[in-house]
C-alpha cells in the first residue's frame, strides 16, 4: 500500500501512514519493534517515516542508509547472525536519535534503548570469545607494511570493541583485558602513540584510557615487567611525552586520565605492584612529568592554550598526589624545591594557571604535616602568594578568594608556627586588607598562641601535682584496707638501731626536711604544735603500709 500509493504521490494519504505507524511504534512492543527493524520491514518503514506532516520538506532517510551507509568490516565476519545484529542495532539508533527523536515518549526510548543494549551484549560476547576473530585483528595490527588507513580502521575498530564490552559483567570483561594484554596491545599502543596521524593517535589514546578505567594494575604491570626487562622506555614515558607536546589537545587530555589512573594509588591499600610503581615513578619519571612546569619562562609570559592545559593539569594531578601517596611525594617537593618553583607561575598572565599554583599550594599546606610547614617558613613560600594578594587590590574575584581561603584555613586549624610567621613577615601589609576580618582573626590567633604556652605549662603541673597526690591516697587506702594489723599496747619504733636510751636517738627526716619523732605516741600528746610534721599513730602502733610508706621517706599523711 504504501509503494502505490508513494508512485501516485497522494501527500495527504502518506501522512495517515505516518501517523499509523508513529502510534504502532508508541504502543511500545518489542514482537512489534522486531518486526519493524528487521531487513525486510525497514526501509519501508522509514520510508513511511519520512512524511511527517508537522515538517515543512520531507529527509529523504532512505537514499542516506542506501546509498551513503557504508558497512566496512575490516576484519571479515564468518557469523551472518552477528552481520544481521549489527545492522539492526545501527538502524534502531538512527531512528531513535535522527528520525524520531520529536516524538518517542520516554516508555518508547527506553525500550528502543534495552534492544540496543542486548544487541549489543550479543555482539561483544561473541566478539570477546572468538580467538579466530581476535588472532587475525592483533596479526594485521603488528604488520609492519600495514597501510595507515588500515592501521586507522583497525584502531577505530578495536576501540568501538573497548566499547561495547562495558555492557558485558564484570567477568567477562577481565578475561577480555587479559587477553588484549597477552595479544601485545600495549606494544602496539607504544608504536601507534608516536605516530604522525593524529587520527591514530586519538584512537590510541581512546583504547589506553578504557584499559585503565577497567583495571590500571594491568597497564602499571606491563611498565614495570618491560622496565626489568629492557631498563629504558617504556610506554609510560611515551605517554608523559605526548601529554606534554602532542598537538592535539584531545590527545592530551585523554593521555592526562590514563595518568590519573595510573597514579591513583590508595595510600591503605598499597599493594606490592604499587610500592614499586610508585617508587619507579618519582626516582625515573617524576621530573620529566613536572618538566613543563619547569621550563624558565619571561616574566610576563602568556602562554599559548595547550600549555595552559597541560600546566593547569599537571598541576591539578600535584593536588591529588598530596592526598594518594603523600610519602613519596612529600620527600621530592622537599628534595627538588618543587613549591618554589611552581610559585614562579604566579607571575604569568594567564589566572587560571595562577588559580591552579594556589590550589597546589593550598593543598601542599594542607597536609599539616610539621615538616611541610617548616619547609614553607624556611623558603618564605607565602610571599609570592601575599603578593599576588595585594596587586590584586579590592577586586572581587577567584584569584582573591583563594588566597583569603588558604589564609582562612591555616587560622582554622590553628597551625601556630605558620601563624606567627604571617604575623611577623605580613602583619603590616595584610592589615590594611579590612573588606574580609581573616586577617585580623589571624592577628588575635597568634596573641592567644603566645600566651597559651604560659597557661598550659601551669595547667599542666597543677595537673601533674593533683594526680601523683591522687595516686597516693588510692594507694594509702589499699594499705590500710588490706593489712591493718592488730593493737598493740606497747610503742613500736620504725627502724631498729643498737641499744641507746631514745632520748638520744636521731630523729628521721622526710622529703620535706620535717622530723619524724620515733617516740610513742603517749610522749608526743603535748605537743600540738607541731602535729603536722609527725606522723600518726593508732594506740601506739603502724600497719604494715604505714611502715612501708615511711620507709620510702615519704611523707603521706598528717594529723588533722
């Protein structure tokens, strides 16, 4: 019906198909959608589709997927099964996304889209398992008289494969993975990246970066094995190298979060292979990594976009290497001056890379460790930021809130020696700063430092004195407790001397220089006034604890 009449030209009966098959496609059945997107349906139906009434000139669809559509498969197919799900997955995302976009409902897109999505599970599991398949693609990738448009096909090919394997769970992706590995991906990835075609080279960079969002310990043990095997470059150092001068800023920006993968070690759960990734990394590559920070530069300077992009990320990546592997990391800034040398870029033109130095630097304090802090006093490291403060005058901007943020932290977590430092090297040239109280704060901060020393040293010995005090009572109370010994009627004294009246004998003294009378207690009722430098005695007689304690020179208690 819709041949004849499309050859009698009768508009007004193509739009009453239209409108048919738009709602047989809204009542959102999938037996119906299979039938719609099968090869002997299709272009019929997009034909159909092609007279929309609410369109002012009719898309002639069917001319473009004829004609225009070229299916290339650069490694042959043996499965016709697969061929016809690869052609029906195409078709339904070109009716989805350009021919009906207007009119789907949100049911409808998400059923077009569970189709797609199964098609595409059925495609990249026989895909993954095919040794065959796989085995003929890696033989044309290592040729070494392969054309470039070739060369390029295949990249594009195995990077839409890299793909359609996310749809796959987890298990049969890293099986996937492992055999790109064993295939020797990452040597033809190493030979492709250096390439002049910056086609290939985005296409490379594509592949590398879904190697590493699935798993970087593959790639971080294919640096290390090649690095035992050969000690020199590896494709870690190329793809630092592209990062920093490949033209293309796609390019580097992909290469930028195959890096941040790489790095992204977590500090508790260090692992063999990321110890000595990271040991390799900061001894070999650190400083060729941060070269581009490094290059002397006018004063002045204005830097061209992908230098900008490449020192803002750098940068940027300096940020979370503080927080992932602060150990390693901490001991090079230390080593190699890094912070000032960074600094340095505050004095270009460009505020974003201003922004990103502040933001290191923020970050670099921010780890409150003793040793950072010393090591920003020591270099005068504030200076060039308070600097950057102050040109910037009264204008309201983000250069102005950072720097006011990194001072507002270091008064938050009272970081006393940094404080002190700002107050005695800045003090004057921030107090005139009064649209903002930080600074002022900062001031009153340090006045509270110096004094609190004194505070605490008393509040700590009042503390010291009231607990040994303490400990002494619990202990007089266990003594007496425990081992209290019978009455007796006669006087005892506390330590046996030779025999002589007691009139003669020396009196013991304590701690305190005070005299312990040894006589018995019914000698010394008269004297009152001097109660509390003796001890006292029950009925004339010490338990056991009592001796003990007086036998140490020690004097614990006295009469009321």
């Amino acid at each position: 019906l819709f041949h004849i009449v499309e050859d009698l030209e009768s508009i007004e009966s193509l739009h009453k198909l239209f409108q048919i098959f738009k709602h047989m496609i809204l009542m959102n059945n999938t037996s119906l959608f299979e039938m719609i997107f099968s090869d002997e349906y299709i272009y019929d139906v997009v034909g159909i589709l092609e007279y929309d009434p609410d369109l002012p000139h009719r898309t002639n669809h069917r001319e473009y997927l004829k004609s225009q559509v070229v299916f290339k498969q650069v490694i042959p197919f043996n499965n016709e099964k697969i061929v016809g799900k690869i052609h029906q997955t195409f078709r339904m995302k070109y009716l989805k996304d350009v021919i009906l976009p207007r009119i789907l409902d949100e049911q409808t897109f998400a059923s077009i889209n569970s189709l797609i999505f199964l098609n595409n599970v059925h495609i990249a599991t026989h895909l993954a398992v095919n040794e065959e398949f796989l085995s003929k693609l890696f033989n044309r990738l290592k040729a070494k008289d392969i054309q470039i448009q070739d060369l390029r096909d295949l990249i594009k090919f195995l990077l839409e494969l890299c793909e359609l394997i996310k749809a796959l769970e987890q298990k049969s992706k890293v099986n996937f993975y492992h055999s790109l590995k064993y295939r020797g991906i990452y040597d033809i990835l190493e030979r492709t990246l250096i390439m002049d075609d910056p086609s290939i080279r985005m296409y490379s960079s594509e592949v590398l970066r879904h190697t590493v969002e699935h798993d970087p310990s593959i790639l971080r043990m294919h640096i290390l094995s090649t690095k035992k095997q050969r000690a020199s470059r590896t494709i870690f150092n190329i793809i630092i190298e592209r990062f920093d001068k490949d033209p293309e800023a796609g390019v580097k920006l992909l290469l930028g979060d195959v890096i941040k993968h790489l790095m992204d070690v977590d500090p508790n759960n260090e692992s063999v292979e990321k110890t000595e990734f990271l040991i390799m990394f900061y001894n070999d590559l650190m400083k060729v990594f941060l070269d581009p920070l490094f290059r002397k530069h006018p004063k002045d300077a204005k830097f061209t976009e992908n230098e900008g992009l490449v020192k803002t990320t750098t940068l940027d990546m300096l940020c979370g290497f503080l927080h992932h592997h602060s150990y390693h990391i901490k001991n090079f800034i230390i080593l190699n001056d890094v912070v000032t040398k960074i600094l340095k870029l505050l004095k270009c033109q460009d505020k974003h890379i201003i922004l990103a130095a502040i933001r290191f630097l923020r970050a670099f304090i921010g780890l409150n460790d003793p040793l950072c802090i010393r090591h920003v006093i020591k270099g005068n490291l504030l200076d060039p930021v308070v600097q950057v403060l102050l040109s910037n005058g009264n204008r309201y901007n983000l250069i102005n809130s950072a720097v006011i943020e990194l001072f507002e932290y270091i008064r938050k977590e009272n970081i006393a020696s940094l404080i002190k430092h700002i107050v005695q090297n800045f003090g004057p040239s921030l107090s005139s700063i009064d649209y903002v109280n930080t600074f002022k704060l900062i001031a009153i901060k340090n006045e509270h430092n110096e004094e609190k020393p004194k505070d605490a040293i008393e509040q700590q010995t009042k503390e010291s004195d009231r607990k040994k005090f303490h400990d002494l009572d619990e202990d007089e109370k266990y003594f007496n407790e425990d081992d209290e010994e019978p009455e007796e009627t006669t006087s005892t004294k506390l330590v046996s001397y030779p025999d002589s009246d007691d009139e003669n004998e020396a009196p013991v003294t304590n701690a305190n220089n005070k005299s312990i009378d040894r006589r018995n207690n019914t000698d010394n009722t008269d004297d009152n006034n001097n109660s509390n430098n003796k001890v006292e005695r029950t009925n004339g007689s010490l338990s056991r604890g009592e001796k003990r304690k007086l036998d140490d020179g020690c004097l614990l208690y006295t009469s009321p």
